[in-house]
C-alpha cells in the first residue's frame, strides 16, 4: 500500500499534474524531476502511481462522493432542497463546482504518462511494469466513469451520439493551445472505459500480500467490480453480469454478517472502518491524506449532513439500517446521520466499492434480461435479510410476491436506495433507469455544467452542455 503522500510524489505532481485545468504555467518548476528520472526505477515509478491513486482519492472525495444523495433528497443539509445538486442552479462560471471536472483530468494526466512512458523508460522487472501500467489504466477508466455520469449529456439515458467529456489519452506537462480537444461521444468514452478495463485486467494481480492493499489499489477483482458499474451506466445488462459474476466468484470476497461489521460506530471511539473485510472491493485509505487538518469531506458525524427524514420513514420499522445505524453524530446534532464514517473528525477510510452493490447490480441486470427469476431474487434476499436481527427477519421473497418484471425491479432498486444510503449513488440510478431525481431538477440539468474557464479558454472546442447556454 502506498502509506502516505510522500515527498517524491509530491516532487512527480508537480511535473505530471499540470493538466487541462491549470493552462496557464509552460514552464516546470527548477525542483520537479523530468519523466525519465520519475518512471526510470521501480522506487520512483511505485511514488508516481502512488500518486495517481491520491489524486483518484481527491477526485472522488466531499461534495464528489455524496452529491448524488443531495439530488433526491435521500441526504440533507441546513439548506434544504434549496441545495444545488437538487434544483440544478449550478453556474458554469462557479469555480466551486470545477473541482468535479478538474480533479479527475489531474488524475487521468498522471495515470496517461504511467501508462505512455513507463514501458519504454523504466529499467526495471517487465512484469512489474506492466502491473503498473495496468493500475494506470484502472485509475483513468475510473476517472472517465466519473465524469461520464457528471457531464456526459445524456449518457446515462441511453443517448450514444451525444456529447460525453475530451478523451485525453495521452499527458502532457505544458499547453500551447493545440492540444484542444472536443468533446467525445457518449458512447466513445464508454468504449474507452471498458477497453481500459479489459486491457487492465490481466496484468492486475488477484491480491497483494498486505490485505491494505489489495482493497485499496486496482487488482482483477477491482477492476470488474468497476466494469459491472460502469456497465449499468452505460445500460449493458450482458457486461454487467460478465464483471458482477467474476466478482462473486472471487473468494476474496463475502458479504458481512450485518452491515454493522461494515460500518461500525465510531463516535465515541474513534476507530476507523476496518478496510480488510471481505465485503470492502476497494476502498480510500485515511493514510492516503497526510494533511491531519484535512479530512474526506463527508460530514455525517457533524450534523450537517444528515439522511432526511422522509427516507429514514422509508425503511421497515426493524430494518437496523434505520435503527442502530443511524446516530445523532456529535452532541450538538439534532438530525439522525449514517453512523457510515463517523469518525469525530471525519477521517475514516473511504468506501468507494462494496460487494453489497455488485450483488444488487447482478440482480438488477439479469431482472433487466430474463424477467423475474430466481438468482437475482436470492441476491436481493441476502441484502433485505441481513437489515434485520434474527429474530426479526422477514419472509423470504419469492417468485410469487412479483407479479412481473417490473415489480422485482422496483424492490431491488429500494433495496439498493436502503442499503447504498450516504454513498452518493441516487442521482445515478434514477437517471439510468429512467426516473425523475426530484420533482425541480430539470432533464437538461441531469447533468453539470462544463466549467466555463474549460470552455472560454479552448475557444469553444470544449462545447457546454445544453441546459446551460
């Protein structure tokens, strides 16, 4: 595992991380290290992935992590549905909401050079380097499926031909103008995302020695978790079972006993989410952030994100998700909060795929396929089952409770809104199914605008999303 933001990596950022999003610097500062010297030996180069994983983390943490619960308002705040994500009132000259975009391009510039460079300068093991680069290509597929959901037009609602975000596959450590690109279809960045995926998985190890790290970086396992999501958002039900199935498969992973082992309550004790536990497929580790007046950005412990409480009303009476795993977080929070990373100072480690998800994924898919059928009601039982204590467990669902296919997707899609509450998947998944997110929220908003410097700067090659001209 990469135990911390080491110096090296920050001396490598600075060289590769000068990306779309800081156009206006040609020139590389005296102190950073030119590529070669960076990516030459396996000590530099492990530094320089290591942080393209930082930067992933960095991308996909605070307002990134849980907007999307913000937008059906699943989560809430002091703000109400007065809240951005909800109504769409989102300027594209805002500069709060570029990190969205900019924070994923630094990732993907990184994780470009790793995988243009490494092979031809570094000078140590050959399988090693591949592993490397296929890491890189694990990052930058994961980083496209982020902005695909955030600013592809359309591309959660099956429109292939409309615009989705640049496809920049090489890195570049300077800009002079010619290195504009347009924007690339929806279904040309899917089509990228799974190449980098497939191409990544054979050279990814099946585990790491350190249990850290093999939930924290890229492994086969990852990767086709990533692959199974990415294909619900593209709206491919045979891909979707291909990745879901070689991750249930795999014996690294189990579903918990309770979801309490998942997320325990630390509040009191400030423990931190235990990242080696069969269900976790990857998480962000608390030590990725060396900065201890930072943290992940999530603020359920402090009261100011809470889940609302039309949804709390949601869940049957004894269903622990709406019991013992909510908590009023710290002594001046008035509001029941997901005990899910509730250390007091908002520094756990950050789950960004579970085994919950690929299971109702799974499900979700084969319902889409073949209709109302065994094996994905036997996955929504093994979530919906472990909500409730022993002696409070419902009747199992049957065939028989779902008089189509509708009806079964319906429950698997509650469940997954009970059981992924706080991990900011609701906007996407009402979008990819064909649902409004919230009564306010404009079709033409379902997506973000394209910072406004993005478009101003490139001269109009970058194009805005259509709600906003």
């Amino acid at each position: 595992m990469f135990a911390k933001y080491i110096p090296l990596a920050l001396i490598t950022a600075a060289l590769f991380s000068i990306t779309a999003c800081d156009k206006k610097l040609d020139l590389a500062p005296e102190d950073t290290m030119t590529e070669r010297a960076a990516l030459t030996n396996q000590t530099t180069a492990e530094a320089a992935l290591g942080d393209a994983y930082i930067k992933l983390y960095e991308a996909c943490k605070a307002d990134a992590y849980v907007m999307g619960d913000f937008s059906t308002g699943l989560l809430s705040n002091f703000a109400g549905e007065n809240n951005p994500y909800y109504t769409g009132a989102i300027d594209p000259r805002d500069p709060n909401y570029n990190p969205f975009w900019e924070k994923n391009y630094i990732a993907i510039n990184l994780a470009n050079v790793l995988i243009e460079k490494l092979g031809s300068i570094g000078t140590f093991d050959a399988q090693l380097k591949k592993q490397y680069i296929a890491e890189a290509k694990f990052i930058r597929a994961y980083c496209y499926s982020n902005l695909i959901r955030l600013y592809g037009d359309g591309a959660l609602e099956a429109q292939p031909s409309n615009m989705g975000v640049p496809l920049r596959l090489q890195g570049y450590d300077g800009y002079d103008g010619s290195q504009n690109i347009p924007r690339s279809t929806n279904a040309e960045v899917f089509e990228q995302i799974f190449k980098d995926i497939d191409a990544a998985i054979p050279d990814l190890k099946a585990k790491f020695d350190d249990p850290v790290s093999t939930r924290s970086r890229a492994t086969k396992g990852t990767a086709n978790a990533l692959g199974a999501r990415v294909s619900m958002y593209a709206r491919n039900n045979d891909k979707a079972i291909a990745y879901s199935t070689q991750v249930l498969t795999n014996t690294q992973y189990a579903l918990a006993g309770s979801i309490l082992d998942v997320f325990p309550n630390n509040t009191s004790a400030p423990a931190k989410i235990n990242i080696t536990i069969p269900e976790l497929i990857m998480s962000f580790p608390v030590s990725w952030n060396n900065n201890p007046y930072d943290n992940h950005g999530i603020y359920f412990y402090d009261g100011f994100t809470f889940l609302s409480d039309a949804f709390i009303a949601s869940y049957a009476s004894k269903d622990i998700r709406a019991t013992e795993l909510l908590t009023t977080g710290a002594p001046w929070s008035v509001h029941l909060t997901p005990m899910k990373f509730s250390h007091p100072q908002n520094r756990d480690n950050l789950t960004a795929i579970r085994l919950a998800e690929i299971l109702l994924t799974k499900a979700e898919a084969l319902t889409n396929k073949n209709g109302v059928n065994q094996e994905a009601i036997d996955a929504l039982n093994a979530i919906h089952q472990r909500a409730f204590a022993p002696a409070d467990k419902p009747a199992l669902y049957t065939a028989a409770d779902f008089a189509d296919k509708q009806q079964l997707l319906n429950a698997i899609l509650r469940e997954r809104r009970w059981e992924l509450a706080g991990e900011g998947f609701d906007r996407f998944d009402f979008i990819r199914t064909g649902r409004k997110p919230n009564a306010v929220l404009p079709a033409n908003r379902y997506v973000l605008p394209v910072p406004y410097n993005e478009t101003a700067i490139t001269g109009g090659v970058i194009k805005q999303n259509p709600g906003y001209n």
